[in-house]
C-alpha cells in the first residue's frame, strides 16, 4: 500500500526555480535534498508552533535541519527510541500531529 504524501512547493527567490517537498522532509536527515535544496524545517516547525507545540529544531550533519523535539503541555510527542533522522515521522508522531501538518503543508503553503 502507497501512502499518499502532502505535498508543497516553494519558489525560490534568487532563482524562482520551483521547489517540491514534503513536510516529512523536516525530519528527515537526507531530507531536501540532503540540505542542499530548499530546506524549509523553519516554515514546517513554524506550523507545529502556530498551532501550540514547542518545537526544536537542530543541525544535522553539515547542512541540514532537522525537527528533533515538539513538546505539547511540556509532554515530548516524539517517542522515546525514536531514530531521529532516519524513522519515518508518519509512523512515530502522534496522529494529531500527522493530521496537523497534512492539512496545513500543501500546494497552497
């Protein structure tokens, strides 16, 4: 069976080259092209926030970003054993969460 990804496109403003991507991609250590496209962790985490989760994030390798904590009420919503980077975050995170970003990251972001 296929999940089906929300997805979003960003254009860039020094070269309006249009960018894909996947919310998924924010959790992920090769995610936006290993960090070498358009890394947008920042607008993803952005979502978590506006919808009141704490979220950190932080470098991962030498140019990525990586969601690594979302807190809810000071309870950690990423599960503890989690292989952060490399653990698919449709399977850890809480189904909220996956809802969440799922209606608020696609075409329209």
């Amino acid at each position: 069976m296929t999940t089906l990804h929300a997805s979003a496109f960003t254009i860039c403003e020094s070269c309006g080259a249009r960018h894909d991507w996947t919310w998924e991609e924010a959790f992920q250590k090769f995610g936006f092209g290993d960090g070498d496209g358009l890394v947008m962790t920042d607008s993803v985490a952005g979502v978590l926030i506006d919808a009141g989760y704490a979220v950190e994030s932080q470098q991962w390798g030498l140019h990525n970003v990586i969601i690594t904590s979302i807190k809810l009420d000071g309870v950690e919503q990423i599960p503890e054993g989690t292989t952060l980077g490399y653990d698919d975050p449709r399977g850890y995170l809480p189904a909220a969460i996956v809802a969440l970003l799922d209606a608020k990251v696609t075409d329209e972001f």
